[in-house]
C-alpha cells in the first residue's frame, strides 16, 4: 500500500524544486505555484535559510503544498530537516542511513539513483520512490529500458523536463518528474510577476494531463 505521500505524488505528478530562492520570495512562490496546481514543492538544503523557509512553508502553505527537503546530502541533514518539519526528504544520491533514518521517522525518502543496481538498493532500503538523475542527461530512451525490468519501482524523472516533453517522460513511465529553473522562472521571480508563474505552472500541469495516460 502506497504511503499517503506517495499517493500524492503519483496523482500530482510534479515536484518543484526551490533552489536558491530568497526567504523575502520563497512565501509568494509557493503560494503561485499552488494557484498554478502544484501540490508538492521541496526547498533545498543548499539554499541559504532552507530550514527556516522549510518550517515558514509548513506553517503558512501547509495547507496547500507537501513540503519536503532536497539535496540532503547526509545523516546529519536528513535530522535537521524533519525537525525542521520536512514531509519528505530528496537526494542527489543514494545514503542507506537517510532513508533508514526516513522509515525510522514515518517520512518519505525519494533518493537519487542512476543505475539499476542502485535504484533497487534505493528501494530495497525503503524508499518509497527513487529519483532518476541526472535525467536531462539519460534521457527517455533510458528511462524505458529501466522501466522494462524494474516496474514495480516508482521513478521520479528530475532534469531537463517541459511542457514540451514532460507528456512523453510520463507515459514512459515516471510516476512524476521534478522540476527546477524550468518551472521556478528565474526572470519572474527576480521581477516579482507571481501572477505569470501561476500561469507557467499551469502550463506544465495542463501538459501532463494533456492525454488520458494513467501513471
């Protein structure tokens, strides 16, 4: 039975990923992405202030958007950032001990992988889902061939996905895609026009749904 998280994502479909991202702008973002139809949104720890954004979103956006923690790189984040109030934890890469420490507390991890041998460590290790990266570089063809043999494995596709593609990536087999500077516009964002990163979420949204595809 799939975590309640994990129920989300697979309905939803996308993960925004905040980076980099100013605490006077991080609020108004989200709350744009919310009105464009994103549900879930991860602020990484690379980010300066990411933990006090991480607890800012869960007591002001909670409603709204599963916020979760991206890039955790070790233990020691993977701690910091559930305290922090994180409802799920990304990695670039695979660490056995956050994803234990993730089961240990009832939170979702969804780490990085790129080989099959690791996406089935990921899994094997208690991930709920594995994050296919770097995706931009793999490409679908890639993603149809691990899909071949390892369906039973939710997949996250994170890099290089657009409206253009994102319809492709899905029916290819991704339960979701993540998504960076292709969703959170950097121009935008730096000019304050929440209203025009509304409308650009909507876009990919409206693109994902754009068939009768059931992922």
């Amino acid at each position: 039975m799939p975590s309640l998280l994990l129920q989300q994502l697979i309905e939803h479909q996308m993960v925004a990923i905040a980076r980099g991202i100013g605490a006077d702008r991080i609020e108004p973002v989200a709350n744009a992405l919310a009105d464009g139809g994103i549900r879930l949104l991860e602020v990484t720890l690379n980010t300066d202030g990411a933990l006090e954004m991480i607890s800012l979103l869960r007591a002001n956006t909670g409603d709204r958007l599963h916020i979760g923690a991206g890039t955790v790189l070790d233990l020691g984040q993977a701690k910091e950032a559930i305290a922090a109030g994180a409802q799920y934890l990304i990695s670039p890469h695979l660490d056995e001990s956050i994803v234990a420490y993730g089961v240990e507390q009832g939170v979702d991890v969804w780490p990085g992988a790129m080989t099959p041998t690791e996406i089935v460590r990921a899994y094997q290790a208690g991930a709920s889902a594995v994050k296919l990266f770097p995706f931009a570089s793999l490409g679908i063809g890639y993603l149809k061939e691990i899909r071949a043999p390892l369906d039973q494995i939710p997949i996250i596709a994170t890099g290089g996905v657009n409206p253009q593609n994102i319809r492709s990536v899905l029916d290819a087999g991704a339960v979701a895609v993540g998504l960076g500077n292709g969703l959170l516009d950097r121009g935008m964002i730096r000019s304050g026009d929440y209203e025009a990163l509304t409308k650009h979420a909507r876009s990919f949204v409206a693109a994902a749904k754009a068939t009768n595809g059931t992922h």
